[in-house]
C-alpha cells in the first residue's frame, strides 16, 4: 500500500532512514529543507502486507528517487504508480533499479556512483577559496559551457540555482585562479544540511587538465566541509571522476543509477 505522507509520518520517515541517508540523500534532504510545505516536493511511504515500511518514494519537480532499507519494496506497486505518475526521470541505488527496469523497458538506464569522502587524502591547495556572490557571474559562465555539467540548463538557470543555494546556505562554489587572475578550477556542493553535503560541479579548464588541480580544489572544498562536521557525498559517472574523486580519499558507498526517458 502507498500512502502519501503526512505531517505525524515525517518522524517515522526519519526513523526509518536511520544514518542510511546516503543512499537517499535527495530524499532526505528535500525533506529536511521543505518539509511538505512545498507545492513541488511530494512524498509516500509503501507500507507490505504486515504494515511495515518498506519503501520510501519522493518526487520533486517531476523526478521520482526511492528508498527501501531491506531493498523489499513490493514491485508491482511501485511500477504501477511510476506509470501512472509517467515520470521523466527515477533514481535509486542500482540494485533497485535493477529490479525495476523489466518492468518498465520504455526506460534507459545509467549507472554510477555514490561515494562518501572518509578521509582527505590529497592536500588542499591554500589559493582555492568560497567564491563570493560577486563572482558568480564569472563561474556561471563558464560552467554554463561545459556540455556535461552545465550546458543543459543554460546561464539564467545556473545563475538562478547557484546564487539562491548560496543566500540561503544550501551551497558554496570553491574557485581556483591562475597567475592571470583567470578561474582554472571550480568546486561546489549543491546542497547542504547542518550534518552532510553533496559535492557538484567540479570543473577544470582544459589547458589545466591532468596537472591536479581539480583535487586540490575539491580537496579545500571538502577540508572546509569536514571543519564543519559535515559526512560528505558526491555522485560520479566516468572515470575521471572517479579517479579524482578517489584520489581525494572519497570510496564508494553503492552503485546508484537512473532510469530516464
């Protein structure tokens, strides 16, 4: 049974996800930081036939991401509501994506990881630094060209998305610059909570590629993180990020993947 959540079901909610949020961290944020006043934020609890929790199911702004601690969600539910919602884009760790992608073949699938920093391995550079709002423009840009991370949305968006994170505490942007003064390397979180962040964003010019900018400017990043406490997450889909990533002292904490279409 798929129940939408209420108000007295948070607590519980909560409970069920434990210290397990990094393999649901949207989840867990999203209601964290909204609650359920957000008109775009939508969450439900899949209760098994014993009328325990088996599932948790969020959705934001059209994006679905579910949760099961025991992995026993009950599939045929799941999928009939994932049809009914016809939603663009699901997220999960892979196992249970796995069990769900025969179920819904119209999907593609992409994988890759979920990974948490345990301890910082690579020495922070001391000239990367929290780029103030002033700034923004200039990161944006370039962010805005790279064809992975930030073309698909465009400036106006990323401007928007960055510059709301940073007045409301939810995100920083590291920066590196060069001799010239030109930003070489760039780092961010694109959420934060008190106890966690989520890493995004890290780009490097090309011409500065394979000289390790990239971990030190992801490791001040992550040292200015874990100064402040924070367990601190990122996801990654090629090699090089994970290189990077893992050359920072990040492992892996599951394989997470997508189903999109």
């Amino acid at each position: 049974m798929i129940v939408r959540c209420k108000e007295e079901d948070i607590s519980t909610v909560f409970e069920y996800i434990g210290e397990d949020y990094g393999k649901c961290l949207y989840i867990f944020i999203d209601l964290k930081k909204f609650g359920l006043n957000d008109e775009n934020f939508n969450l439900w609890i899949q209760y098994n036939e014993k009328n325990n929790i088996c599932g948790i199911i969020s959705e934001y702004f059209g994006g679905i991401q579910i949760y099961s601690k025991e992995e026993d969600l009950l599939l045929d539910e799941i999928t009939d509501f994932i049809k009914e919602k016809d939603t663009h884009v699901l997220f999960a760790i892979k196992p249970i994506i796995d069990k769900l992608k025969p179920f819904l073949l119209e999907y593609e699938q992409e994988t890759g990881t979920v990974g948490e920093l345990i301890e910082l391995k690579y020495p922070p550079n001391p000239k990367a630094y929290s780029a103030p709002l002033d700034e923004f423009e200039e990161i944006v840009k370039i962010v805005a060209e790279d064809e992975d991370i930030g073309k698909p949305y465009g400036f106006e968006s990323l401007y928007e998305q960055y510059t709301q994170r940073k007045q409301e505490n939810f995100g920083r942007n590291f920066v590196l610059r060069d001799d010239d003064n030109e930003i070489i390397c760039h780092a961010a979180t694109y959420a934060e909570l008190p106890e966690l962040a989520v890493i995004g964003g890290v780009i490097t010019s090309a011409s500065y590629r394979g000289k390790g900018f990239s971990k030190e400017t992801l490791s001040s990043l992550c040292k200015e993180l874990k100064d402040e406490n924070k367990r601190i997450f990122s996801f990654f889909y090629i090699p090089a990020a994970e290189r990077m990533h893992y050359g920072v002292g990040f492992e892996k904490l599951e394989d997470w993947s997508k189903l999109f279409k």
